[in-house]
C-alpha cells in the first residue's frame, strides 16, 4: 500500500463530512447538550432549573441509601 490518501478517499470523506451537522431542532439540540450528564453525585456542571427538584430527591434517596 502506498503512503497517504488517495484522492478518492478524500472526495468521499468530504462527502460523507457534509451528512454528518449534527442536530438542527431545538428538541435535539437541547438532548445533545445533556448526553454527558448521567448523574449528580460528582458532577461539576449546573443542573437547570427545571430538573432542579427531581435532582434534589434523587441525590436526597442517594444519600440515604448510601448511609
């Protein structure tokens, strides 16, 4: 095999580059930006206020169960 890329590679590459944009609704947009939040027991990130009080009680029965 020669070194680098082929050109053809590269054409289809971009190609495929142009599918890839990522979510344009408002609705996926706002589920991407919590995929990296799983839980709040050692979370560095503000949760927002709409999920404050589920957040609250579930980290409250962590606690508990934990001892």
């Amino acid at each position: 095999m020669s070194g680098g890329i082929s050109q053809k590679r590269i054409e289809a590459n971009r190609r495929n580059a142009q599918q890839s944009t990522g979510p344009r609704t408002d609705e996926g947009k706002a589920r991407s930006r919590a995929n990296g939040l799983r839980h709040g027991m050692a979370a560095e990130v503000l949760v927002p206020e709409e999920d404050r009080t589920a957040y609250e009680q579930i980290l409250e029965r962590w606690r508990r169960e934990a001892g």
